[in-house]
C-alpha cells in the first residue's frame, strides 16, 4: 500500500518513515493505520472510539 502511494513522490518516503518511527516512539498505546491513501497514527483509545461512532466515550 505505501509504495502505491509514494509512486512518483519517492523523496516524501523518508517523511512518513521518521513519522512512523516518532508515533510509535510515543508509547505502546499509539497505533499505526495505513490506509488506501493516507496513514493514521492516534492514541488507541481514540481509534476505538471512531470506530464505535461515539465522540463522547471516554
């Protein structure tokens, strides 16, 4: 997926990969989610939440 995406803009590879590398740096509770066309890195708990569709859930 992420070679399909830096097709043709190879010199902002080395970007993602350094901000791959602080997010995870984070902590154990941050995850990485590579999509179709973009990648995501948030707490786990958020992620949880979108997913569920509730906003107020803590």
């Amino acid at each position: 997926m992420l070679e399909a995406q830096y097709r043709g803009k190879e010199a902002l590879r080395p970007v993602h990969d350094a901000l791959v590398k602080y997010a995870a740096s984070l902590g154990k509770d941050m995850e990485i989610s590579t999509k179709k066309d973009q990648c995501r890195a948030s707490p786990v708990q958020e992620l949880r939440r979108d997913r569920s569709g509730d906003q107020n859930a803590d």
